[in-house]
C-alpha cells in the first residue's frame, strides 16, 4: 500500500480546512482550497455537526472521481506508450459499455 501517504497526506489537508479545526487555525477561510504539490484541488464544505466520518467518507468519494490516484498507481512504474494506448483504449470500452448500460436503463424507465 505505497499510495498510503498521498491519502494520508490529503487526509491531513482535509483536516486543516475542516470547520471543526477552525478555532485552532482562525487564519483559515472555511471554504479555503488546498492544493498539494500534486495539483489537486478537491473541496468539500463541512456542515455544522457534521460527523467526521461521514465528511471523511465524501471526501474519499471526491478524491477517488478526480482519479488522480489512478494517475499515480499508473506513474509508479514506467509505462510504454504501446501499454499506455491499450490502457486508454480498454478504459474507454469500459466508459463506452457504462454510457450503454445507462442508455438502456433509461430507456426502460421511460417505457414503465
């Protein structure tokens, strides 16, 4: 588990702009974005008592949609650019068969 300290580390930036820490860093705006060294810019606005957990739980929503750590699991080893064409094309069959998939569900839910 190497990505462990990048969601350690975007755990901690979390932490840092989370409404519940405000008192300890009043120089902080509430909807302060933080960006890490790896440009990633994910927001989420923390409510007020709001469970900790359940913020954690958004936060690891967003950060697993802006696929940056995809990125990084791809850029841990180097990658030939024949590997990288076939792993774009089987990530847009798999995109293409999920568009499909949605397609047919709503065209089933209109006929209901």
């Amino acid at each position: 588990m190497r990505s462990f300290p990048v969601v350690l580390a975007l755990f901690f930036a979390f932490v840092a702009s989370s409404s519940a820490f405000m008192a300890l860093r009043p120089a902080l705006l509430p909807n302060a974005r933080t960006t890490t060294a790896l440009n990633v810019d994910i927001m989420i606005e923390v409510n007020q008592g709001e469970p900790i957990d359940s913020a954690l739980r958004r936060f690891k929503r967003e950060v697993n949609k802006s696929g940056h750590l995809i990125d990084l699991r791809h850029k841990r080893y180097h990658e030939s650019s024949q590997e990288k064409v076939k792993r774009k094309a089987a990530q847009a069959r798999l995109r293409k068969r999920f568009e499909r998939m949605q397609k047919r569900r709503m065209q089933q839910q209109n006929r209901v």
